[in-house]
C-alpha cells in the first residue's frame, strides 16, 4: 500500500480494529478522538447529527497506521498531526471524494498545512475562527485561595440547571452545541460526570465536567460560572476538585483544552497545575 492512502470508512468497529492501538498510544494528543469515538460507540452513530460520521486512518507500506481522521457533520472534520505531504494527500483524496469539508480542526500546524492544501484543491479559502491549546496536568495545586463552599456531584435534580448552564456556555464561547443538551445533560449526570461547587448555603454557582475514562485519560469540559459569579474562584476550586477526583480514580492523564484568547482562564489552569502539551487551530471554509 502506497504510504499516502487513506483508507475511509463509516464503520466504527473497522475504524477501531484498525486504528484502536493507535490511537491509544498517544492519548493526550488523541483525547477528542478517543473520547468522540467512545461516546459514539456507547451512544449511537448519530449523537452529534443526522449524517453518518467518517473515519479514517493513514496506513504505511506495512499497514502500520500513522494518522486518523474523524468526520462527524456538520462539525469541523479532525485529524490527528499530519507531516505536510499527509495533509497535502487528505486534501486531494476528499476533493477527489467531493466530500463537504465545512471546518477543519487539528493541532495547529497540521490545520495550517491542510487548509493551504485544501483552497488549492478547491478554490475554497479558510479562515481560522479557533487558536486553542491542550493543557495536561502535571501536579496538582490547590488554589491560592479556597472559597467557602463545597463540592457536589451533580443529580437528576439539577438536571435544568446543567441544561441551561451548558447552553450558557456555548453561547458565551461562541460554540453551537454539539448534541442535544438534555441528551448531553443525562449522559452526564449517568457517568458522574458534571460536579457543582455550591456556596454554604446550598446554592450552585459554578460547574466543571469531566468525560468518560478512555485509554487512561479524562478531559475537564466544559468549565462554567455565570458572568454575575465570576471572580469568587469558584472555577478554580470545581476544576481542582475534579481533577482530583479524576487522578483518584485512576486516570493516568488528565487533561482539558482552552481558547487561547481567555487569558484568565489559561492564567487559571497553570496556577493549580496544568501544563501545555500543544496548540490546535480550527478553520472554517467557505466559498469565495
């Protein structure tokens, strides 16, 4: 097999043969994919929208695979890092396909490559609307300051206020959601996955989630307090908490991405501990 073919399928148990051992070695770098991959194979091949999502892997000569992609529409396509000649052949191979590309995430540089790429094979130019970076965490450290107050795993009772706080904050972050938010909310709140930090008289005032467990690692999102709550170190104090529950339990990496144009909250994640491992980039394509 020619080192530049990719191999595209709808099948995510054929993905998974292939590309499972892959993908599983570098989980930091992986984390959307192994996590995406994981919520889909739990949950139904249609979670983040009606069409049927696409896999791929790069393979060498030896059908050792190199790179994964990941297309669930209408959502921006990812691949895992691309050398240019990769990025350049993707290109090629889904214009050849004709297969709608509305967005484009990857590490940054990787983003860069195929989005040149991309207007080349089909006219279509790129404008970057995300710079984010990947943060691990490297030691755990409680925040300077504790505020009064204390965790709470979030329950069917909160399930209104964790809809209405999700929506808040993919609309402050200039994100549409992904799925469903009672749909994402009763995932969540299954798995243990959304802890509130309430103040001592019982009232919440800001929440932190964390993803399933995948391949030794979890991801913290989303981080949210409403704007009237902010300053109190209320976020740091919830994304401190779980991500010491999250190393408890096992994880062998914990890890969470922000915008890179929120200095606060990338000042606050360095502060109790997290450390960048890479900056990613998404595009978004539209016809001249």
């Amino acid at each position: 097999m020619h080192p530049d073919t990719w191999r595209l399928t709808e099948d995510l148990d054929a993905f998974l043969s292939r590309a499972g051992a892959f993908l599983r070695s570098r989980p930091a770098l992986h984390t959307l994919q192994l996590t995406v991959t994981d919520a889909l194979h739990r949950r139904g091949l249609h979670l983040f929208g009606e069409e049927a999502p696409l896999f791929g892997t790069l393979e060498d000569a030896d059908g050792a695979v190199r790179a994964t992609l990941l297309h669930t529409p209408p959502h921006p396509l990812h691949v895992t890092p691309l050398t240019p000649q990769w990025a350049q052949s993707l290109a090629a191979h889904l214009a050849r396909l004709g297969h709608p590309v509305p967005g484009f995430t990857a590490e940054r540089d990787t983003a860069a490559a195929f989005t040149t790429a991309w207007h080349r094979h089909t006219g279509t130019p790129g404008a970057i609307s995300k710079r984010q970076r990947l943060y691990r965490l490297h030691e755990l450290t409680a925040p300077a300051v504790r505020p009064q107050g204390r965790a709470r795993v979030a329950g069917p009772r909160d399930r209104e206020l964790v809809i209405r706080w999700y929506l808040e904050f993919k609309d402050a972050a200039g994100l549409s959601p992904v799925q469903d938010a009672g749909e994402w909310t009763d995932a969540r709140i299954a798995h243990g996955g959304i802890t509130l930090w309430e103040t001592p008289d019982g009232t919440p005032v800001s929440m932190a989630g964390v993803t399933p467990e995948t391949a030794g690692q979890v991801r913290v999102a989303p981080v949210y307090t409403p704007a009237r709550l902010r300053g109190h170190g209320y976020a740091g104090a919830v994304t401190a908490e779980v991500s010491r529950v999250a190393l408890e339990g096992g994880a062998d990496e914990v890890l969470l991405f922000t915008d890179l144009a929120n200095p606060t909250s990338n000042g606050l994640y360095q502060r109790i501990g997290y450390r960048g491992v890479a900056d990613f980039a998404v595009y978004e394509f539209s016809r001249p």
